[in-house]
C-alpha cells in the first residue's frame, strides 16, 4: 500500500467505509492508515462534497441538439476559422483574378468583408445551408465529437472502455481513450474477496464470519482400544479448518466435560489473527492421549467461573458445553461431542445436579466392601456374549478382552473401584434439553447454525431422549447432526 493516496484513491476508501458500513479501525487497517488521517478526509468530504453539485459545467448548460445551438471552445472557433480561410482561398484568388482579368489593368483588391467570411460568432450561429460542403462535414464532425463526450459522462468507468473504438483504426476524432485514467487498483491483500464469510470444516464449507468450535474433553473420550485415536482426529479437525480461517473471520475454542465444566480460548469472540490461532493451536496439542494428560492441558485460559457465559441449574452435559459457546453470538457452532452420559461420578459435584428434579443417594451401606475375583471373571464373560448376541460381529474387535471391555463399558460396570461408593445417577436428557430451551435469551431465528459431530465408538449409543433432543435442536437451528468419520 503506498504511504501517498491520490484523491481518487481516498474518496474510494471513504466510501467503502460508508457504504459497506466498515468500522473506521478495521477501514484503517485494511488500506495501512492513521485513524486521524481517515477522519481527515472523512470530514473533508462531508463538509466540501455538497459543493460538487454547485459547480456549473458546459454538459449541463448545453441546450437540447434539436435547437442546433452549442458552447463551442474559442479553440476549436480557431480551428474552423483556419479551415474556412483556406477552402475559401481559392475562391478569394479566383474572385480577384475576374475582377483584374477584363480589364486588363492592375488588380483590384477586394477586402475580405466583401466576399461575406464570418466573423467567429457568426460563424457558430450560420445557418447549416449557407456554409460549403466541406465546412458543413467539418461542423457535423465537431457536433458528434461533443456529442460523444456527453454519453461517455452518463457512462461509469468499464462502460466507457467497452463503448470506445479500436485505437489502432484512423479516426478524425480524439483518443478518448487514451486520455482517460485506470479505476483504482486494490492489492490482493486489501481485497474484498478477503471479506467472503466462508468457513471450512471436515472438507465442508459453511456459510459464516463468528464461529465456535466446541469440543468435548472428557476422560470417557478415551474409553475403548480406538479411544486415544479418536481424539487424535478430532484435534487434527479442530486444526485443520482453524489453519484455513480467514483473518477477517473471528472465532473462538471451548472444551467442556462431566455435567458442567467448561474452559474457553478467550472471554469475548477473538479475530482469527496467527497470534489467536497459534494459542488455540497450542491448546489442542497440549491435550494428552492419557487420562492424567487430557487433564491437565485442558484445564488452560478462562475457567467457567470467569466467563459470561452463566447457564441455568440443570443444564449439563452436552447442553452446558453449547449453551457456552452460543453465549459469543457466533453464526456457526461445530460441536464434537463424545460418550458424555458415561462421566464419573466421583469427578462431578452434588450441586451440579440441581435442577434436574433427581434424589441422589449412596450405595446401599450393606453392599459388599469387594467384588470376588470369580464374580468378576463371570461377569466379563457374560457381558461379552451378550454383547456379541447384540451386535453384529463385523462390528466388533477381533479380540475377546476388547469385546468384554466394551460390553462393561455399555453397562457401565467397569468402574469397580467406584462401583461401592459412587453416586450412581441417570441424568433426565429431556428435563435438561428444556433446562436448555428456558435459558435462551435469543429468538429460535437469531440461533446459530449447531453442527453437532459425534464421536463414539461403533457400538455405543446416546440414550434415547439425548439423541432426540440433540438432532430436533440441529434441525430447528438449519444445523446437522453427523458421525464424526
């Protein structure tokens, strides 16, 4: 961007200020300018421009062609002048010569007045049939040059490229278009094809400039032998579609877990500069394969206790990490959600209950203290034919200890440490959904896009009323409920 502006150049930038409605700081540091010196010539063109339309100017006082009667330049007078005197210089020797002739003597010279050559206004105000062919050729030539510069002035600047001719064929006429200077040329940098509000994700492209990525950091994620891999590749999403974000664009990351644990990028949605990309790009990768290591790089930037974002009693789980992130107004929300109804309950606080109407108690106290090795073993075994009885084969491991693994985990008796003493609950999804609902302080039509993205392993399902709930709130956003691939 060059440090000196034509005065083109600087009502085009005010302008597009105006008319796209462009904050000054973003106009200013689009085109690489001081915001006292963009006011400067905003000022200047709100005080000086209304003296445009005070200015006179020959095409406006010009009468209709019909009447014939034009401003002509004093040059072009000259020009015509000059013409006429030597289309009429043959005629002048001629007149002289037949005077001289029959007489035989000397000369007689005859003043210009007598042969009746115009003076210059006459000349502009002669009628058509009183001048020779070829003043009349040269007066029809001069009309239609005028003629054209009066269109060319209705015209806007591509128009008028199109509608001149070919400089390379012979012409009476001036070369317009030569005169005529280049529009202003943007860099690339400044382009408005930098303003497009396209945001791409899992090889998608959507349609938005505020976007929230939501990302479900829970240890359940790592449930399974594919458990580790599969957060893997949502971290490689995450960053994928973070990479490619325009820096007009602005976004922002939130991970959540358990019923209502929450931590985000930043307290207000961030521009996607490379300084805001790279700390949510340190963020992800932070994030361990490990139970012990998903912990502790999670747990970075603005807790929940120190975000906007205050959701009401009762609403957990997946509805808790979205309800944060639609607190930043964002037109796009891509939410990668795991196995969330598989939390610990040791992790989860009594008062993150409320609201759900639910009566916690403990494990009956005369339950065994220890669970037999044999009761164990049988139990494992009996889970895994079940399981196999259910599924499909194809659909499971190959190996025996995965497919018992897994069918513990879908009953959820793998937690035998936890089992004695562990509030065992079964969250009412619906009552939380409409915990959800009353909670939103926008209209249904002011609702982001939800593009929600499951993550579980094969066999795993959602209960029921989480699964209703999630794909009728995507479909009343214009949002989609997908399987993460």
């Amino acid at each position: 961007m060059p440090t000196e502006f034509t005065g083109e150049q600087k009502l085009r930038i005010v302008l597009e200020s105006i008319i796209r409605g462009i904050p000054r700081e973003e106009q200013c540091k689009k085109y690489g300018i001081e915001e006292d010196q963009f006011q400067t010539w905003h000022d200047h063109l709100i005080q000086n421009g209304g003296k445009i339309y005070e200015m006179g100017s020959s095409g406006a006082s010009r009468k209709p062609r019909s009447k014939k009667v034009r401003f002509i330049p004093w040059y072009f007078k000259l020009l015509l002048l000059v013409s006429l005197l030597t289309n009429f210089g043959g005629l002048i020797v001629w007149g002289v010569w037949r005077m001289a002739s029959p007489q035989g003597g000397e000369p007689v010279l005859v003043a210009l007045d007598d042969i009746g050559i115009p003076e210059d206004d006459d000349f502009a105000k002669s009628p058509e049939q009183e001048l020779s062919p070829v003043a009349m050729q040269e007066k029809l030539d001069l009309e239609n040059l005028i003629e054209q510069v009066d269109e060319m002035g209705k015209l806007n600047d591509s128009e008028i490229f199109n509608s001149l001719p070919d400089t390379t064929e012979t012409s009476s006429t001036l070369k317009l278009k030569e005169m005529l200077a280049p529009s202003l040329q943007l860099s690339e940098k400044a382009s408005l094809v930098d303003l497009a509000s396209e945001i791409e994700f899992l090889d998608q492209t959507y349609e938005g400039k505020h976007v929230v990525y939501v990302m479900d950091a829970g240890t359940y994620q790592l449930d399974g032998s594919e458990g580790p891999d599969r957060l893997d590749r949502m971290k490689v999403a995450l960053l994928e579609s973070l990479t490619k974000l325009s820096e007009n664009s602005y976004f922002n990351l939130v991970l959540f877990w358990n019923l209502r644990e929450a931590h985000a990028l930043g307290k207000t949605i961030l521009r996607a500069s490379e300084e805001n990309k790279r700390f949510a790009t340190e963020w992800i990768t932070s994030l361990g394969r490990t139970p012990a290591g998903l912990k502790e790089g999670r747990n970075q930037f603005y807790p929940k206790e120190l975000l906007y974002a205050k959701p009401l009693p009762g609403v957990v789980g997946p509805w808790y990490g979205l309800a944060t992130a639609m607190s930043y107004d964002p037109d796009l929300v891509f939410f990668l959600v795991g196995n969330t109804p598989r939390f610990s309950p040791d992790e989860v606080s009594k008062n993150d209950y409320n609201g759900l109407g639910l009566k916690l108690t403990n494990a009956p106290s005369n339950a065994p203290s220890t669970i037999d090795d044999g009761l164990k073993t049988m139990i494992r075994k009996t889970s895994g034919k079940w399981l196999v009885a259910l599924q499909s084969d194809r659909n499971l491991p190959s190996n025996e200890d995965d497919i018992e693994a897994m069918a513990m985990t879908r009953l959820g008796l793998d937690d035998w440490a936890g089992m004695q003493n562990s509030i065992r609950v079964e969250v009412p999804w619906d009552k939380a959904f409409d915990n959800f609902l009353a909670g939103l302080e926008l209209g249904m039509e002011k609702i982001p896009q939800v593009h929600v993205f499951k993550t579980l392993s094969e066999p795993v399902v959602w209960p029921t009323a989480l699964q209703k709930s999630i794909a009728e709130f995507c479909e009343s956003s214009r949002g989609s409920l997908n399987d993460f691939p």
